[in-house]
C-alpha cells in the first residue's frame, strides 16, 4: 500500500502549470477532491515531484500554503522521509463532502508552525521512544528496561486531554502517572501486544519481538513524526526473524500508520495484531470482513476509560481471542501496513463505545474513498 497520509490514501494526478493570484506569485494550484459524503480535517501528502514538475524553481525558503477562496494561510511538513531531500508535502487542510478545495502554493516566506506531532528516543527512562500528536501519545520499549522488574513489550497509551505536546513536560516532571491537568498514563501494557503491536502467530501462539535495540527518526513534525524501531532476530518457529517497525502519526489523528517488516520470513507469514484484554467486562467491536477490532476498556475508577483500535488493510483476516488478548490473525507478506491508536473519554472527542466505534468506522470508510490531489 503506498503511504500517502496517516490517516489516508490519496490518488495523484500532475498537470505542470503555475498558478498567479492577486500580488502574490503562487508556484502551483493544487485542487484536492473528497469523494466521500463526510467532511475531513486530514493531513493531504502531496509528492514533491509533482510540485517540482509544475515548477521547476519553486523555493522551500520562500513557500506558503493558503486556500484559494479565502487566503487564509493553512499549516504545512516538507517530508524528507529519511533522506536528504523533500519526498512530499504535507498539508493541513479541512475538506467539505463531494466537493473540491483549491490550494494556492505561494512565493512567499511562511509564519513559524506550531508544531503538532512530535516523537524521541528517551535514554533518561531506560531507551523508550515515545511519540505524540495533539490527541493522544504512545511509548515503546527499548532494550535497558530489559533487565527491570518494570519491562513489557507493546505499545503504550498515554491519555492526554490538553492539544499542546506534552512528552518532554511529562518526562521531566516524572509523575506522569497521576493527572496534572492534562492527563497520565494508566494504561497497562505487560508482556503482552498493548494497544496494537504486532506480532508472527504460529502455532496458536504469539512470538514477540521483545524490546527494540536500534531507533531511527524520519520526520519530526510539525505535521508528521515517523520512526523506525528494529529488533534483533529472534527465533519464531525454527526461523531467525528481524522485525522492524516504521511508525507515523499525523496531527489530529487517534491512530498511527504502522509497517512492518520481517527478515527472512519468506513471502508470507501468519501474523497477529491485537489489543490487551482486560479482566472485567469491556465493549468490542469485531468486524472481520471490514479488518476492525475496537476495544472499549472496562472504565478505570479513579481515571477513566481507554477506547483502543485496529485496522487492517489487508484481507482476510480472522477475528479471534486468547487468554490476553483481542486479535486480528491472517497471512501477511513479509512486509506490511496496518492501522493501531486509541482514544481516552476524558479528553472530551469519544465518551461512549459507540462514538469511538464509529469513528474507527469512518476511518476504514476515508481509506477506502482517497482524495484525489492534482498540481497545475
């Protein structure tokens, strides 16, 4: 699946021709069309060759992004993705329902942008890499809390109820399990997938990558953090497998954008993603033939309820449980592509099962209508 947003996927159609409005030379017109029948807040991934073929001297030193009809200057991400080079642009832009929304590429030097994603390794707390947006933030564990009492292997929930990136304010601070008024992390995670890992299932069992040795930082904001964690090979069913882990969360989304690769699994591989079970009752949603598994925790007395989902892309998948956990199962090719987040009732967007329900379905409903993107 070609990645083209954390959130979406967007198909691409160039058309090389600059754009003028009023005093203010524009490099480009970009048109987006949203084909479904709902609007979308999202972050559109516009690639950078399209851009330069339009034209051929636009300048990421003098370059804003504003809606046509308005003006109104809108936020944006040149993604390197790793290199040295601008892979795409990123944009920030709300989209009415069936309808198309021209943006202007202008010649002209933009205002600071507040940055709403933001991720980093954290070796003052034993090698977590930790990663946010202005909803909600996850950890992972690294290799020194291996050898502690405290180690777990999947992802970890931190429930925010504040927009602004608070990784670095919580770790300073290192009380971030009781609520300042932005929220905590209660979530529980263990020697278990947590809110969404992955992991080869074979044999009715779940064989975990463990902790990540090795991370990488991609991008970091203000729209997109994407990373790599890479585990050493560990033995799965007679095979040495190397896992990695490429991970991306775009600002104003609940769910990360995950990829996986194995090394030396051959062309397929029975792979599991799954959410933690809880001892008391919770809600869940299981929809095989749609890829969604949707968990409404049991509420925590003293600090609330964890909405917690996953969506794969891919088909078919089964829907299953065993003694921890809540399970999509399915072939997988070596590498793939799936969707894991979560939500918290006190941050006010998802107070019910249903709410959050529904909006892991309007997710897999966008990623199935792309937005159609043209430069000229």
């Amino acid at each position: 699946m070609k990645h083209c947003c954390a959130s979406f996927l967007f198909c691409i159609v160039f058309n090389g021709v600059a754009a003028q409005q009023g005093t203010v030379p524009a490099y480009a017109t970009v048109t987006l069309h949203n084909p479904s029948g709902f609007e979308r807040t999202e972050v559109v991934s516009i690639p950078w060759s399209g851009i330069r073929e339009a034209a051929a001297a636009v300048d990421t030193a003098t370059f804003r992004v504003v809606l046509a009809a308005t003006g109104a200057t809108l936020p944006f991400q040149f993604e390197r993705a790793g290199t040295n080079t601008v892979q795409n642009l990123l944009v920030l832009v709300s989209l009415p329902a069936r309808a198309e929304t021209k943006l202007l590429l202008q010649r002209k030097s933009s205002a600071p942008i507040r940055p709403l994603t933001f991720g980093r390794h954290v070796p003052e707390r034993k090698d977590d890499f930790a990663w946010e947006n202005n909803r909600v933030a996850f950890r992972m564990y690294g290799k020194a809390l291996a050898a502690t009492n405290e180690n777990a292997y999947g992802i970890d929930v931190w429930s925010k109820r504040t927009d602004s990136l608070v990784i670095d304010k919580w770790y300073l601070g290192g009380d971030y399990h009781k609520d300042h008024g932005s929220g905590l992390d209660y979530y529980s995670v263990g020697y278990t997938l947590g809110a969404g890992d992955a992991a080869p299932y074979i044999g009715d069992s779940l064989w975990f990558s463990h902790n990540h040795h090795q991370w990488e930082v991609l991008d970091n904001g203000p729209l997109r953090t994407t990373f790599r964690l890479s585990y050493p090979a560990r033995e799965v069913a007679g095979r040495l497998l190397t896992a990695h882990k490429t991970i991306s969360l775009d600002a104003g989304t609940q769910l990360n954008r995950i990829t996986v690769r194995y090394d030396n699994a051959g062309d397929s591989l029975p792979v599991a993603i799954g959410i933690v079970r809880r001892a008391s009752a919770g809600v869940q949603l299981l929809d095989e033939q749609a890829g969604v598994l949707g968990y409404w925790e049991p509420t925590h007395p003293a600090s609330g309820t964890t909405g917690v989902g996953v969506l794969c892309t891919s088909a078919p998948v089964r829907a299953r449980q065993d003694p921890k956990h809540w399970l999509l199962t399915g072939r997988q090719a070596k590498e793939f592509t799936y969707y894991a987040g979560a939500c918290w009732d006190r941050a006010g967007l998802y107070r019910s099962s249903q709410q959050w329900f529904d909006y892991l379905r309007r997710f897999r409903e966008a990623l199935q209508q792309p937005v159609s993107v043209r430069v000229q």
